[in-house]
C-alpha cells in the first residue's frame, strides 16, 4: 500500500514538475489588485517583445499577500520575479534583502533621474531607501477628506480647512439634521494599517513628525499632545461614534455610502463606490460627495499619508533582465492611463492627471491632485513592521479608551526609541 | 415534565448551533445594500439568488469543491487508516513505552502551523538529497509538489494524525478484551481479529475521526493558500476569500459561498452517522 | 545412531511477520511505521528548523547582526524579568477564581479519586502563585508582550476549554437522544464546527459589530443598550470567548457523542431496573464510562485553546490595544516583523507550554 503510494506520488510529481515553469516572467499579484486589467497589459507586452509572462493571483488582503510574499521570500525561491509591492514595504524589504536594488539596470544614474522624473515625489521618495531605487511606482493612493458637498451646501460651508472648524461644521451639521445614525466625522481605529495614518496625519497636521532630523523619536510632543486631544474631543463632543476603535477602512466607506456619515477619512477607492455603487450595492451618496485636502491646526499645514503600489524584483529570480523590462513597460505612460482608466488606479505620474482621456474616465483625478501633493511617507525604516504595530495597537487602545493620551504617547515614544536603538 | 424538558433541551441545542448559520443562509439572499440598512432587517426584503450565481460565474467554485473534495477524502483516507493501526498498536498491544510513543505523536500537532510554513514549503519545492546527490554524482531534488493534490493532502494526513490517533487509542481501549480474546482462541490472527472484531465495534471512534479530519482538511486555509496557487488548484477556503476586496467585504455573497462550502459537509456528516450508527445497532453488538 | 528431535528454533522477525502471526509488539511496532513515516516526512524537519532557529539571532530586515547562535538568550529576553515581585493583589480577580476553582473541585471529587484531585489542585494552585508574579517597581519583564500574551492565552484556555465543557457536554447527550429531529440537532451540532474558522470570527465580528450587528439590535428589541462590544476591552473579552465557546463546544459534543454510542446500553436498562435515578445513571454510568472520551477532547481543547489566533485576530486584531493578544497571534507579529529567530522562540516557548499540559493530561488518563 505505502509503496504504490509513493510511485504514484512521485510520478504525479514528476508531471506537475515538468507542466510548470515555462513562463518567462512570473508576476504575483494580490487578486484584489485588478489582474484583470493588468492581464491584458503584460499580454500586450508579449506581443511586443516575445518575453512570456504568467500572472499569479493570491491573497485578498493585505495580511493574506504579507504572509504569502514573505513565506516565497524567506525560502528565497525564485519561484515568482516580479511582485507588487506596498508603499510601506521599500526599506524592509531592502533591508531583508527581498527586493531587488534596480540602480544597476539603468545604464547610468543620469538614465534613472530621467526615468523617475515625471513620477511623483512622495512616490519616489518612497522607493528610495539610502539612495538606492527598490521599486517603481505602479500607481498611487492617498487619504482624502470625503465630506457630503449636499449637506455642506444646504449649510452653507466651505469644505473645511482646520480641524476646528470640521468639529464646528460637523456640530452643526448633525443637530441640524436631527438624525440619530447620522455621524459628524469618521476615521480608522480598529488595529489596522489605516490607523497608523489617523495618527500620523494629526501628528503632521500640527506640525509634528514621528522624527526629528537628527533622528531622536518625537512622538512625545506638543504636536502629539494637540493631535490625541483632537481625537479626545473627536469622542468627546459625539462628532464621532463611541465605537471608533472598531471602524476599519471598509466599515467607515460603507458608513459613508449609506448616507451616514457627513465627514471621513479614506483611501481613493471609496470615490468610485460612492458614485456608481457596485453589484448589489446602492449608494446613497452619488453626486453628493467632495473631496478636500486634509483640515490643519491653526498654524500647521496639510498632510496626508501616501498608499499605493510599487513593482518590486524578486532577487532569487532568474529572470531579471526581462523582469525588468515588465516594470519599465508597466511603468510606462500608456500602461499607467490604461490602470488609470480601467481599474482608477490612481496615477503615479504628474502628466496623467491632466490628461483628457483618464479625466473623462475618473473626473475625480482632478480634485484628487491638490490632495496627493500634500502626501507624506509613513516612517522610512527598515523596521516599519514594529513601528507600525506599535502605533496602531497603541491608538486602537486610546481610541477604546482603554488608555488615556499622556500613556498613548509615553508608550509610542518609548517603544519607538526601542525599536529604533537595535 | 420529562418531555417538556427534553424538547426545550433540543430547542436550545439547535437555536445556538444553528443561529448564526441561518443568519449567513439569509444574508446569501439579500442585496449588499440591505447589509447596511438601519434598522438592520432579518427576512431578506428582496429576496435574489443572485449572489449564488454570482459565486459562479466571479470564480471556478466548482472546481474549489472538487479540489477541496478530492484533498479531503484522501486525506481522511490515509490518516484514519494510519491512525487506526497506530491506534491499535498504542491502545491494544502490549507495547513497551506506548505512552512515550503517543506523547512524541501528538507533540507534533504543538507547533503553530505559521512557522513551519517555511521550511515546509521549502521541503515541497524541492530540496537537494545531499547523500543521493553524492551517490549518483549530479544534484538529486525532492520532487516539487507545489501546485499538486499532494503539497495539501501529505501534510494535512500529518496534522491530523495526533488527534486521530488519540481518539482511536482511547477508542481501542474501550473494547472489552474479551471479544478480542474469544476471537483468537477461535482461530483469528490478530491482524484479521483487529479487522473483524476490533472495527466494527470501535465505528463511531472511527467515523468522529474520520468526521474531524475531514472538517480540518476541508477548513484548512494557511497551507492551502500557500502551497497551490494557482486559481485552478484552490480549495474551497481560500477560494472563498478571492470573493473580498482590496478593502470591500461582500458579506452576501462570501455568505453564499460559505453556505455552499459547508453544504458537502453537512449532507455527508449525516449521512455518515446514520448509516454507521444504523448498521451498528442492527448489528447488535454487546459487550 | 537414535534420532535426535530436530532443536525447536523460534521463528525470526520476519519469518514470523510473514507467516501472519508476529508477536505483539513486532505488530505494535509494524502498526506505528506508516504514522512515523508521514510525521518524519512532514514535519521532522520543519520542527528542527524551528527549534535551531529559535536559539540563533535571525531578523531578516536587521542584516548588519547577521544570524549569529546565541543560545538561549533569546528564552532570557522573553521570561526573565529584573526585579521581579510577588504580591497577593496582582491579578486578584482571576487568582480568587481559580481558588474558587480548586475548592468546587475539592467537594466534588474528595470522595473519588483522590490522586487526581491532588494533582490538578496542585497544578491549579501553581497557576495560582505564578499569577503573582509581576515586576516590581524599578524592574520590568524583559518581554512584557510574552507575559501578556501569555496571561491572555491562559485566561482564553481556561475559560474556553471550561465553556466547551459546560456547553458540549449537554450537547452531546441532548444529540444522543432518540427523537425524530435528531438529525437536525446533529447539523446544529456539527454546523458550528464546520465553517472556516477564518470566516467564523469575520462573521461574529459583524454579528457583534455596534451598529450593524444583530446581537445588539437584538438586545435593543427587548430594551437594553448593548455595549460597543469590539471596541471595549471587557466585552472583546466576552464577546471572544463567547465566539471561541460557541466554535468549539461542537468539537467536544462531537467527541463525547461517540463516546456515549460506544456505550453499551444494556448498563442503563440494568441500572433502571435497579431503580437508579437518571441523575444516578449519568454520574455512575455515563460520566465514568464518558472518561476516555472527555480526556481526548480536552487535550486537543487544550492544545488548540493554547493556539488560538483565528478568532480573537479577526474579531479584534488582538485588540483593543493588547487585551486579546494571544501567543499565537504574538508569534504571528512577531514573523511579520522579520524577527525569524524570536519568533522561532516563542513557538518553542508555546510548544513547552503544550507540551507540559499533555503530560500532564496523558498521566492522568494512563493511572487506571
């Protein structure tokens, strides 16, 4: 019995080894990330240049993708070469060694300034870890301020530019209406990824960094202190629900499309939901809603966090010249309109936000500009991983009131320092 | 009195087991937008089967149930049938240090699947045979299982063998020694005495390790992502969650999909029971 | 020349195994190679990777340390605390419930089994003092996230496995009973244990959820304001449990229920014709014939209550703050963060702890 088993095993092994990896180029792509319309792009570049590529679907969310990637990575198979990549993820996967540094592949670092020069800033600076380029920017995102133009309108408000004065308008906005489900302001605050950009765009909106330049953690801060108190009063004057420390991004988009929720802040995506609704899913909101900078406190500047993808190479591939012919051609102009038009990814490259196809696709791109140049980095460290646990576990139990905010920011401060002493 | 009591004690057993399942039955036939209605209705308003279709024609859940099919009952094959010897020799024989053995089985189920996920899956894309490599003078490779039945089906007979073997030995050992003993001076070997007399009696042993391996090969999620990926090789859990969103959770139709992958099960479970419990008591097996 | 009786030889092993009738423990030990095979195959090496990691310094994204060994320096960064105190009020809640626990145990099996009373009252007074143990005032645990995790794993192993018990077990008579609908209270048995157990916390998140949620809308219909029950750290606490009682209490009524078909019911018909009362019939037949039955649940229970991350990370992400983070879930973090090595260490840490309770457990079923 055992041993008819294993011939049988080892001849079905012997097939699957040899129906595999004939593909070129294989690119891993989280299924949420619209391989659908990526698809027909490599396709193109098939027919372009002959160099065969196979997609690779997995992992809905961002943990599920995480927890695949970095099983590949850590066995150092080369079994994917090419892999998208997220925003947060340049410096530690540089410094694990997992992403592939791409200086080399330009035929001189004149050659790579001009590739990068017409892609965005923040994005660059991103993928730039100590000089050295580690991904190349698929396509963008931000946090925005979603507000409900109708009701700001029937109010008479501007979109608003402190934070006092969304409180004030929020105020008014929900006695006015007098509805109990109607909430003034929402955010992220369960123990996710998003939560960290709730702190941090406080924390630079008062005109702090989780850093000072020369590198001493300063979390503890008079910009700290203004931002927590700002979510205190947040929960204090019932602008926000109670169950904040529960709202993850897709729970407050939900909210918001439900006609709930007067002002939020979210990701890109939401934008196209509002207004089209998807399969089974009304919106109450469609052509009621605006997008603005982030608000400020007096005194300090709009900000918002960076999102987005980047293509990254695996190292243990073993195809990495064509590898990154994929990443220059995914890059490209036209590749990065047809993500723009297709799939609202939002573009990477300045020139794509005026141009005419991609703003008759996503009007949206236009009032989205103003916001994403104000787009900060979360913290550029190879150990983004603690940071950001530590950030988001710490607000999570503010936000549940199960800390106050002199311990929040003790706490974020100290274990910061740690992390970073390694 | 009694009666009441009983009937109560049924009621109570099938509202908490069953709540939540119906409230996900339901939920497969409305709309996304009822989900987010105030206040929050029960009987669907529209009622649609449009999210089972949906389940469909999004992804090849079709083929998950197969993969997932195919993967458990082997699976459920091997490690009830490895088990029930290994059970057999720990709970009947007289074996020297059988509770040292059955200790070194299940500490196998002690690690957390999460870090043996690497070397795992470096094993299952091929690792050099260094004493085979030298033998034959090239590099000799353990064959890559990625993508195949059998990258899922070898390790899930592995994690459930601790807990299928443990229940079949304290099964084992219930037997009364007798029955075994009349049937060996009757003329048996222990080999057919185990297959004849040991078996049948110890069937609902049995058939609730075969139930649980089963569920925990169907359930199994971590591996299962990791080591087949491609859409035609994916099982029934992981293949539900290809119906999320980057941020989005389709609650109607992920709950049809869950309905959909827990109805095999269901339908098999009691058919299952009642025929081996059937065939049991027919049998009329008396201690 | 007489002739000699040819010497009786006794036949070799594998005369022996092929002739169909090998001695016992040839058999025993024949029976255990298939099992052996397919551990070795899985999970040998995996294990020994793990268990070299964990005594190397390995964090992926901090290249310039290298993987150098370290020993066991990575079990003193997680346990070792300086300046370590023992106090009766640290934790008093939980330490007046287990004492409460020792002494319910004490009246209910003083008059059978004593060893084993003596046994789980020791081990149950351990936990007891061990739970007094804090850091003092200058000191700090070296790893304060293990010492939490770990508090959080023991209150969710206690509480769950307890609750399993308290709930499985009437499920699993109630399931035995002979009616028409038993088949419907086999699926409502079975149902919750056959769901993805990723999708299970998903679903009691929302089904918890403050305003979407039913639980509260239910409560609302009878007129009580419900707590925000993910976003508070008592009610998470609840409301994991609660999830974790409701997933695995079917695993233990599953376990039990063959435990009960296996016995045989000619003992009751004899018992009622002595006239034993059904409260008599279940403590002097039923429980004690139910014991095998009851040990193997509880060692998996166990051993998966120890493991618990499904749950409590869907539901809460190991929230609020750190309130829920289990050892698991630590261990899953800690990977996340590239930290190979100490994470390695953890799992050792986990599978120590595991393996102590199987001991444990496997000697007690093994006394009689």
């Amino acid at each position: 019995m055992t041993r008819r088993f294993f011939v049988t095993l080892s001849m079905t092994l012997c097939c699957t080894l040899l129906g595999v990896s004939f593909a070129q180029v294989r690119v891993f792509i989280g299924s949420t990330l619209r391989p659908d319309v990526i698809g027909p792009i490599l396709e193109q570049f098939t027919a372009e240049t002959g160099i065969e590529t196979e997609i690779e679907e997995g992992g809905a969310t961002t943990e599920v993708r995480d927890q695949y990637l970095s099983t590949i990575l850590t066995s150092r198979s080369g079994d994917i070469d090419l892999y998208l990549m997220d925003v947060v993820n340049p410096p530690q996967y540089a410094a694990a060694g997992w992403a592939e540094p791409l200086g080399g592949y330009f035929e001189s670092d004149a050659a790579r300034d001009e590739f990068l020069e017409p892609f965005l800033d923040s994005v660059v600076a991103a993928n730039t870890v100590d000089g050295q380029l580690y991904g190349i920017p698929a396509w963008t995102d931000a946090q925005f301020l979603y507000y409900r133009s109708d009701l700001l309108e029937k109010y008479g408000f501007e979109p608003p530019t402190t934070w006092a004065e969304l409180k004030e308008q929020a105020l008014a906005i929900t006695e006015g209406e007098g509805d109990p489900n109607l909430q003034g302001f929402n955010y992220q605050g369960a123990a996710i990824e998003g939560t960290n950009c709730t702190f941090l765009e406080a924390l630079w909106t008062a005109g702090g960094d989780w850093r000072a330049e020369d590198g001493s953690v300063t979390v503890d801060s008079d910009a700290g202190r203004t931002a927590l108190a700002w979510y205190d009063d947040t929960l204090a004057s019932g602008i926000t629900k109670p169950g904040i420390a529960e709202e993850t991004t897709d729970l407050s988009r939900q909210a918001f499309q439900a006609g709930d929720v007067v002002f939020m802040l979210n990701w890109g995506y939401a934008w196209a939901l509002f207004q089209e609704g998807q399969e089974g899913e009304d919106t109450q909101v469609a052509g009621k809603v605006g997008v603005a900078p982030l608000p400020a406190f007096d005194g300090g500047e709009s900000a918002t966090c960076v999102g987005g993808f980047q293509w990254a190479m695996n190292p243990f591939g073993d195809s990495k010249e064509e590898a990154f012919q994929v990443m220059q051609y995914m890059a490209s102009y036209d590749a990065q309109k047809e993500l723009a038009i297709s799939a609202s990814h939002i573009p990477a490259r300045d020139a794509l936000y005026e141009d005419e196809a991609v703003l008759a696709a996503a009007p949206q791109f236009g009032q989205f500009f103003d916001v994403i140049t104000n787009a900060r980095p979360r913290p550029l460290t190879p150990f983004y991983g603690e940071v950001s646990e530590l950030i988001r576990t710490n607000m999570n139990a503010f936000f549940a009131r199960a800390q106050d905010a002199e311990t929040t920011l003790a706490q974020m401060q100290s274990g910061l320092e740690d992390i970073l002493e390694q | 009195m009694n009666r009441l009591f009983r009937y109560a004690a049924l009621l109570l057993v099938v509202v908490n087991g069953l709540f939540p399942a119906v409230w996900l039955l339901l939920t497969s036939f409305k709309t996304s937008g009822e989900l987010r209605q105030l206040p929050i209705t029960y009987w669907p308003e529209n009622f649609t089967f449009g999210n089972y279709v949906s389940v469909f024609t999004e992804n090849p859940f079709g083929r998950f149930l197969l993969n997932s099919a195919v993967v458990s009952v082997v699976a459920t094959l091997l490690c009830v049938l490895f088990a029930a010897f290994a059970g057999y020799a720990l709970g009947r024989l007289n074996l020297p240090g059988r509770r040292v053995i059955l200790t070194l089985i299940v500490t196998t189920s002690m690690f957390p699947a999460l870090v043996l996920l690497v070397p795992l899956y470096r094993l299952f894309v091929g690792v050099e045979i260094p004493w085979l490599s030298e033998v034959f003078n090239s590099p000799i490779f353990t064959p890559n299982l990625l993508n195949t039945y059998w990258a899922l089906i070898i390790p899930y007979v592995a994690l459930s063998l601790p807990i299928a073997t443990l229940i079949l030995t304290s099964f084992f050992q219930l037997i009364p020694q007798d029955l075994e003993s009349a049937a060996l001076v009757d003329g048996c070997t222990r080999v057919s005495a185990l297959f004849r007399i040991v078996a049948p009696v110890s069937a609902p042993g049995i058939v609730t390790a075969a139930i649980i391996v089963f569920v925990n090969s169907w359930n199994e999620f971590l591996l299962a992502l990791t080591f087949n990926t491609t859409l035609q090789m994916r099982t029934v859990p992981v293949g539900i969650t290809l119906y999320q969103g980057e941020y989005a959770f389709p609650w109607a139709i992920i709950s049809s999909a869950i309905m959909l992958g827990v109805l095999p099960l269901v339908v098999l479970i009691i058919f299952f029971q009642r025929r081996i419990i059937s065939g049991l008591t027919a049998g009329g097996v008396k201690g | 020349m007489a002739l000699q009786p040819k010497p009786y030889k006794r036949p070799g092993f594998w005369a022996r195994l092929a002739s169909g009738n090998p001695s016992e423990a040839q058999l025993g030990y024949l029976l255990l190679v298939p099992a052996f095979t397919v551990l070795a195959l899985v999970m040998l090496y995996p294990i020994l990777n793990v268990v070299w990691k964990s005594l190397h310094y390995e964090k992926l994204n901090n290249p310039a340390r290298g993987t150098p060994f370290i020993g066991l320096e990575n079990f003193h960064d997680m346990a070792w605390g300086e300046g370590l105190r023992w106090s009766v009020t640290h934790l008093l809640v939980w330490r007046l419930l287990l004492l409460g626990g020792v002494a319910a145990l004490w009246a209910t099996v003083r008059r059978r089994a004593r060893g084993q009373a003596v046994g789980w009252t020791v081990l149950l007074l351990a936990v007891w003092a061990l739970l007094g143990i804090h850091p003092g005032a200058e000191g700090e645990w070296n790893d304060p996230r293990f010492w939490n995790a770990f508090g959080v794993s023991l209150l969710i192993i206690v509480v769950s496995v307890l609750g399993s018990f308290v709930v499985g077990l009437p499920l699993a008579l109630v399931a035995d009973i002979k009616t028409r609908w038993r088949w419907l209270v086999r699926v409502a048995l079975l149902l919750p244990w056959a769901m993805p157990p990723v999708l299970i916390g998903l679903m009691f998140a929302w089904l918890f959820q403050d305003q979407y949620g039913v639980v509260n809308d239910l409560l609302r219909r009878v007129g009580v304001e419900g707590p925000i029950w993910l976003a508070r750290v008592v009610p998470a606490i609840v409301a994991v449990n609660y999830t974790l009682i409701w997933k695995t209490s079917s695993f233990v009524g599953l376990v039990l229920l063959a435990g009960l078909q296996s016995i045989d019911r000619g003992l009751y018909e004899a018992a009622e014709v002595d006239g034993a009362s059904v409260a008599q019939r279940f403590w002097q037949i039923t429980l004690p014939l139910l014991r095998p039955a009851i040990a193997v649940a509880l060692i998996f229970r166990t051993l998966t209550a120890i493991q618990t991350f499904d749950v409590p990370f869907a539901m809460t992400r190991g929230g609020p703050g750190r309130a829920l983070e289990t050892l698991g879930i630590y261990v899953y973090n800690t990977t996340l963060t590239l930290d190979i090595g100490y994470a390695a260490a953890l799992s050792v840490a986990l599978f120590l702890l595991s393996l102590a309770i199987t001991v444990f457990y496997l000697r007690w079923i093994y006394t009689e």
